[in-house]
C-alpha cells in the first residue's frame, strides 16, 4: 500500500514538472477569439468592469466565471482566466496519471504519461481554451471510468470522482462532452457483465441530470441578469447553424451573395436586414442547392489535408496498437470505437464542421484506454526494445513539433501586441474589424487584458449583438446603419464588397473604401467615403 502511495504521488509530481517545463519554454495562446473575448468581459478589457456574464448559453458557467472575476478583481494583473484553465488541466490529467499507475509498473507509466503529454496534452496546452480544458476533463472521466477488466469494477470513490469530473467539463463546455462519451460506448457495453454496464449508466445519468440542471441554472442567471439575453442568444444560435454550415463556408446562393459574405467575414450584423426568417431561407436554398448536386468543396483535397495534419496522432495511436500486447476482444472494442470516431468525423465534416479537436481528443483517448489494459513484452525480448524505441520517436517528433508551433505561437503573438498597442494609441476612434485580420486569436496566457485594452474595437456578430451596440453607443453611434456617417468610425481589415453592398441596399447611399492611411503599420486600415457619382 505504501509503494502504491508513493508510486501516485511520484506520478504526480512528475506531471508537475512537466506542466513546469512546458509553461516555462513555450507562450501558450488562445488561438480563439470567444475566449479572448471571454478573457476580456471576465478582466475588463473592454473599457467595462469585470463581469461574470459572457452571454454564451453552453459554456463557462457562472459558478466558474464569478470566482474568475473576483479573481480579476482583486489583482488585474495576473491572467486568472489562464491561471483556472492551466489549473484544472492539471488535475485532469494528474487523474490521467495516477490511474495508468494503477495498471502499470512506474517505468513504463511515466513513458505512456510522457508519450500522451508530450502527443496530445500539448496540444490542448499550446492553444488553451476552454473547449480543451472540458476535453482534457471528460478524457480524464471517461479513462477512470472504463473497467480495467471484468473482474474489477469502479469503486464509489472513483465514480464521485467521474460524475465530478463530468460536471467540471459541462461547466467549461457542455457540447466536447457528447463525441467523447459516444464513441467510449464500446467500452462501456461490449463483453461486459450486466451489472458493470448498469452501474456504469447509472454513473453518466447522474452526472448527466447535474449538467442539465446546472445548464437550467445558467440560462436563468442570464435571463435574469441580462435585458433581452432570449432573444439575442436565440438570433445568434441562428447564425452559428448557418456560420457552422461547411456546405455554406464554400457556397454562395446568388439572391443571398451580400448576406452570406456578412456572414462569413463575421461583421457586425444588422438584425433589421437579416432577421431570423431571412437565415431560415437561406439555409433552405442552400440545402435545395445541395441537393441539386452542387457542391465546391473538394473532399479529396480536404481529406489528404487532414491526414497530414494529424499524422502524428494517427501514428501515435496506430503504433500503440500495434506494439501493445491486447486482448483480442479488447481489440474489437477499440476498432469498434475507432470506426464510431471516423463516421462521426465524416458526418460533421459533410453536414456540419468537423473542430479540429473533435478527431484529436478521440484519438488521445484511444491511446490512452489501450495503454490501460495492454501486457507487458516478456522483457529484453525484440518487442520490449522495438516498443521503446519507437516510443521515444514520437516523443522526440512531438518535442520537433511543440517547437514548431511555439515559434509560430511568439510570431503571433507578437502580431497581437503590435495591433492592440496601435489601436491603444487612438481611443477616440472606433475601430470596425471588416474581416479576420485583427489578430485576436493570438493572445497568451501571459498577456493581461488591463494591458492590452480593446475598449474601441467592434469585432463583429459572433459576440453579442446587444453587446456591439453598447460599444456603438459609447461612440455616439446609434445603430449599425450609421457608421458611414460617423467621422470616428475606421475600418481594420481588407476591404469587403459585402459591407459596401449592404449599405447600399439598406440605406440607398452608395460608399467606397478609402486607401489604406499610412499611420497605421500593424494592420489595413480605411475610412468609408462616398462614391463620386
């Protein structure tokens, strides 16, 4: 019992020195602008007061996000939204250590802890989010909870455990829970007793009834806290349904061209001229357009694009299978569970939009959940060495490729910097972002919202519209269709015929795009003017 004691918490402290390390040599970014977004309501960087409502239905719950802001309140300069991001990644996959330790000598736990940390764990921690921080939490719930064997069964300690991690997952994001849980149902089902398969059921249906109630919870906070939240969030569901459209990202219906590039250059959207039955037509034509068999997306290309992207993942995963000693049904269990991964990719991909994370976390689990039930190779034997070396191999291309994309994370971020710092510069203009180029996404876990204030930047429909209004108002602008008019307005970005097009449909004043102004070094910016007749 004592060598177990200290064999966990070894383990522990090896994680810990991981997470050290890895914080220590790289710059972590959000490479996601809802949680900089999130980052900047919660720390004021915004020009408001901290708050804890962040308008998103399905993620970041307020029993998270009011300790947050008192956080920020107390000290503005410390990244607290990092600091509880970075912290329960590390209880989850501290959870993830300790249970290998269960199942393997110390040795070899440390090398697979070491292979998933350095594979996968660093993805999840070069582009923290909260969408990570819940995959990392139901990876960790999902690993505790599959039997080891039919012989033993979960303790009661372990199952609070997993309904406690399920529910720390919903709190951060609701919606990463459901492909992970799908695909883990071979595990849960397939040659296991009656009785495992009851209790672990029952385990999910309880954490299930505390994330719908704790979900019931937050939309009531919202409703009650925020005028017209409903409304707004029901109009904005409506938009991501049809933002989210992979079909629609590549394909332009002719009657709805100004509509659908307001969409997708995510500009500020004007509600008066498209409302919700407009999205429900569009949506419409396009399916009936789709159904015709038009279609530009190339599937060939897309497809080798994604294999080379997750080359490494897949080669992690296809390696432990095939190095790991496994019982035949277990066998069964994970081509099973691999199968129900690839066709969920695919119907996202060609129905919906396949996220980045969806493939990699299934991935990351599969490795895991084979190195919990594999044998151990007789040692010395040609197996046990082929295992290590190959082993070591990712570890050392995962090192090349944390590398990698540390480099591009400091380019980034720096790009960031630079145009918050120059927009820092003109606080009696504001700034409409007209497409991508405002490098939002690129903050880091080390950069402070107070530092880098965005009080007088509009960055477009994908937050709150009634949000985007106030910071209209500040400016003195009433609405969306005044902006031409207003000589404090600038445009950062390249020009978008779509904005010009609406404005000429919507108020009859015909615009154009200025030149890009030379005072400007870190991004294109333009004024509106009106077109000579």
């Amino acid at each position: 019992m004592k060598v177990a004691t200290m064999n966990r918490t070894i383990i522990v402290l090896f994680n810990a020195i991981l997470f050290f390390a890895f914080f220590l040599v790289t710059t972590p970014l959000f490479n996601s602008s809802d949680n900089v977004f999130c980052l900047y309501l919660l720390g004021g960087g915004f020009g408001q007061a901290p708050t804890e409502l962040i308008y998103y239905n399905h993620l970041l719950h307020p029993v998270i996000t009011v300790v947050i802001r008192k956080l920020f309140l107390l000290d503005p300069y410390v990244n607290w939204y990092s600091v509880i991001l970075i912290f329960f990644q590390f209880i989850a996959s501290s959870v993830i250590a300790v249970r290998l330790i269960s199942r393997q000598p110390l040795k070899i736990a440390m090398l697979v802890y070491s292979l998933f940390f350095i594979v996968f764990q660093s993805y999840f921690l070069l582009s923290i989010s909260f969408t990570n921080t819940s995959i990392i939490l139901t990876i960790a719930a999902i690993f505790l909870l599959v039997p080891m064997s039919q012989k033993k069964m979960i303790t009661f300690k372990e199952s609070l455990c997993v309904i406690a991690l399920l529910i720390f997952a919903s709190l951060f994001r609701i919606h990463t829970i459901i492909p992970l849980i799908g695909m883990s149902l071979p595990f849960f089902i397939l040659f296991q007793k009656i009785k495992t398969i009851i209790r672990t059921f029952f385990i999910i249906g309880i954490a299930a009834f505390f994330i719908c109630l704790g979900n019931y919870i937050h939309q009531k906070i919202y409703t009650n806290s925020i005028p017209n939240w409903v409304q707004d969030e029901q109009y904005r569901q409506q938009l991501y349904s049809l933002f989210n459209d992979g079909y629609a990202s590549h394909n332009v219906v002719a009657n709805w061209q100004t509509e659908q590039g307001l969409l997708k250059y995510a500009l500020i959207i004007d509600t008066n001229f498209i409302g919700t039955n407009k999205l429900i037509q569009i949506r419409s034509d396009l399916h009936a357009k789709r159904n015709n068999g038009s279609d530009n997306l190339d599937s060939s290309d897309s497809f080798k694009w994604f294999i080379i992207n997750n080359r490494i993942f897949l080669g992690c995963f296809f390696f432990l299978l095939l190095f790991c000693k496994i019982d035949k049904q277990y066998i069964t269990v994970v081509l099973i569970s691999f199968l129900c991964l690839i066709t969920g990719c695919f119907i996202l991909f060609y129905f919906v939009k396949l996220p980045d994370y969806v493939f990699l976390s299934g991935l990351g689990l599969l490795c895991l959940l084979i190195s919990l039930t594999s044998l151990m190779f007789p040692r010395h034997s040609l197996m046990y060495y082929a295992k290590f070396g190959v082993a070591f191999f990712f570890i050392f291309w995962g090192v090349i490729r944390i590398y990698k994309e540390n480099k591009k994370n400091l380019d980034n971020n720096c790009s960031f910097k630079l145009a918050a710092t120059e927009v820092k510069k003109y606080p009696k203009y504001l700034f409409l972002v007209t497409d991508y180029s405002f490098p939002l996404d690129y903050v880091s876990v080390f950069d402070i919202p107070k530092e880098y204030p965005l009080d007088n930047v509009v960055l477009g429909w994908h937050y709150s519209y009634s949000f985007s209004l106030e910071m209209l108002k500040k400016f003195n602008i009433n609405s969306v269709q005044k902006l031409p008019y207003a000589s404090n307005v600038l445009l950062w970005g390249k020009p978008v015929q779509e904005l010009l097009d609406y404005y000429s449909k919507s108020t009859n004043i015909n615009l154009e795009y200025s030149n890009p102004l030379p005072e400007f070094k870190y991004g294109e910016v333009r004024r509106f003017h009106l077109k000579e007749k």
